[in-house]
C-alpha cells in the first residue's frame, strides 16, 4: 500500500545524493560542527551520516518521523530570513518511509540516548542507546519498497558522485563546519571547519585546483555583496557544473549568476569550456524570490541586470588583476 509519506518521498528524496543532502542539512541546522557522512555502494545499500548536533529526546525523535513535524518554522513564505535549512518537516519521514532507518540521537544535555528502528515509516522498536551526544542517521536499501523509483538509479558510481557533488556544495556554503565524506570505507574529502572558504575550497576540489583560485570581492554596494573564488582560465571544464553559486549562505542555482561569471572569462575560454569557481552573494532578502523545489532551490533576483553586472566586473577584476 501507498502512504502519503512514500508520495511525498518521490518529491524530497529522489535519490541518494538528494537523501544525504537533507540529512546534513539537518545536522547543521541542529548546530553540528562536525559531520561524518559514510556510504557503500553509492548509497544505494547504505547511507550513514553522524554529527555532534544537540540530538533529540525520545519524544522528539518519534516525532520527527511524523510528516510536517518541524520544530523549525511554521511557513516558508520568506524562506530567506530563516536561518534553518530545513523548514518543511518532510526529509525525514519521507526517507523513512522508502527505507531501512535507524535514528540513534541523544540530546547535549542527557545522559541517555534513544535508537528508533523504522521500516517503510513504521516505527519497529524504540530503545535506550548509549550513544555521544549528537545524531546518527542510517539510511538501508533507499527505495526497497518502491521498485519503480528504484529503477530510475543510475550506477553505484554515478550516485556516488552525485552524493559527493551534494555534499561538497554543502560544504563550500558551511566552511565553519567540518564536513568529512566516506565512500567504500575511502575518504572523500574532510573539510577542516575553519570558516575558510579557500580551505573548504582545497579540501574539496584538492589543493592544485585551490592554488590557481583568485579571490573575488565587491563589497561596495549596501544591497548586495560578492565575495568567493574564481579559477584561473587554464582551470577550464567541459561543463558548468563547477560554478557554484551560494546566495545568503545556500546553495542555489541560478543560471543568472553561471552565466554571469562565465562571461567574465569570454575570450579567455577555449569554445564551449567552462570556468571553476564559487561565487557567495550576500543580498538583502527583499530582492529575493525564491522558487522552492522540494529538493532544490531556484531563486530570481529582483535587480538582476545589476547583480549580474556586479558579479562579472568583479570576477573579470580579480582575473585581471593578475598576471594570468
Ligand atoms: P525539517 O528539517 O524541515 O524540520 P526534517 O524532516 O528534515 O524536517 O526533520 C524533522 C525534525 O527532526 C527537525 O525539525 C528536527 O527537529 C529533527 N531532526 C532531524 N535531524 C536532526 C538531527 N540530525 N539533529 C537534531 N534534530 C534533528
Ligand atoms: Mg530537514
């Protein structure tokens, strides 16, 4: 039978990358500075992601496998003054209902733990653990019950580079928090959680591509600020995916912004390369509006000729400003 969380589960969590990318966004919204996120087989047979956030009690962890049980916020209707990820009360149960769950959390302030074992959204047993402060989530046989989605998966390798695209997104927008990816028992990458984004930026992309990084900044306007790295040319890529844009501390995508950083390279590219780089906008939420996907955020930007403008001047003036 059919529940409405497994309806819902098709819109949040079509795959592994989009599993793990609400599971960390839930740990950092319960102030996790450190997160583990370990995967075997793309995440296809297993996802496990660990932090050191402020847990739950058993009470609040039975509910947080209710459908629209946040204990964040009430509405979205002005997404970018929340200061959670997270807003729906969706990810989890919805995961919960498409897999094998195991939710082991145990609150700062508590000595005791509690681990919940869920199948297909029925809660299955419900034990005190003796477990860090903080929360584990593991993620078994994504999609068991809902073989259709499950033919819509792409190899272990291929869901397996998604997960590390998700993630390592998440922590360029999060460089205070230490972001460590394990896939097949191998590091990833591990941010180091300083707050740096050149060091976020190192550990993801690996200390070469970091080097031939230069530093983008306008902060001249009071509306609106750009900050974040752009590749040197010779950095070129067959393919967009490696301009990462990240407005008031999220990832988003905006072709606007892509585009508009690409054309800070026209002439410096061979035809149809594209450059690397992060591009972070700090914009004053009114000019904001934001189309929000279940599993992904579209924004417009009110003012967008000048914010596309600003962000190639800026981008084509740190270029310039070195001997390339
Ligand atoms: P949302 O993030 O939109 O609130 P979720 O379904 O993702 O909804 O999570 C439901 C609730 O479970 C959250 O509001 C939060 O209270 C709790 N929760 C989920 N993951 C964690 C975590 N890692 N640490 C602490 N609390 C969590
Ligand atoms: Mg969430």
């Amino acid at each position: 039978q059919f529940t409405a969380n497994q309806i819902a589960a098709g819109e949040v969590v079509e795959r592994p990358a989009s599993a793990v990318k609400e599971l960390v966004e839930n740990s950092l919204d319960a102030g996790a500075t450190e997160i583990t996120v370990e995967i075997t087989a793309g995440g296809l047979s297993e996802i496990t992601v660990r932090d050191n956030g402020w847990g739950m009690d058993e009470e609040d962890a039975r509910l947080a496998l209710l459908r629209h049980a946040t204990s964040k916020i009430r509405g979205a209707e002005d997404l970018f003054r929340i200061t959670t990820l997270g807003f729906r009360g969706e990810a989890l149960p919805s995961i919960a209902a498409v897999s094998k769950l195991t939710l082991k959390t145990r609150p700062a302030g508590s000595d005791r733990g509690t681990h919940l074992e869920v199948e297909g959204g029925q809660v299955l047993s419900c034990r005190p653990a003796a477990l860090a402060p903080g929360t584990i989530v593991q993620v078994r046989d994504l999609f068991y019950n809902t073989p259709a989605r499950k033919k819509h998966l792409k190899s272990a390798g291929t869901e397996g580079g998604a997960v590390g695209d998700a993630l390592s997104r998440l922590a360029l927008a999060r460089p205070e928090a230490s972001i460590r990816f394990i896939h097949n028992r191998r590091e990833i990458f591990a941010t180091p959680g300083t707050g740096k984004l050149l060091e976020a930026l190192a550990a993801v992309m690996g200390m070469e591509t970091a080097r031939q990084m230069l530093p983008v900044e306008d902060i001249s306007r009071d509306w609106l600020a750009i900050r974040g790295y752009a590749g040197r040319p010779v950095l070129h890529r067959s393919n967009r995916r490696q301009i990462i844009v990240l407005v008031n501390g999220r990832y988003v995508y905006s072709s606007l912004v892509a585009l508009a950083v690409q054309e800070a390279y026209h002439t410096l590219l061979p035809a149809g390369r594209h450059p690397v780089a992060v591009i972070s906008l700090q914009v004053d939420p009114e000019l904001l509006d934001v189309n929000v996907h279940p599993a992904k955020l579209q924004v417009r930007l009110a003012r967008e000729r000048e914010v596309a403008g600003a962000v190639t001047r800026a981008v084509r003036e740190a270029l310039i400003s070195t001997s390339l």
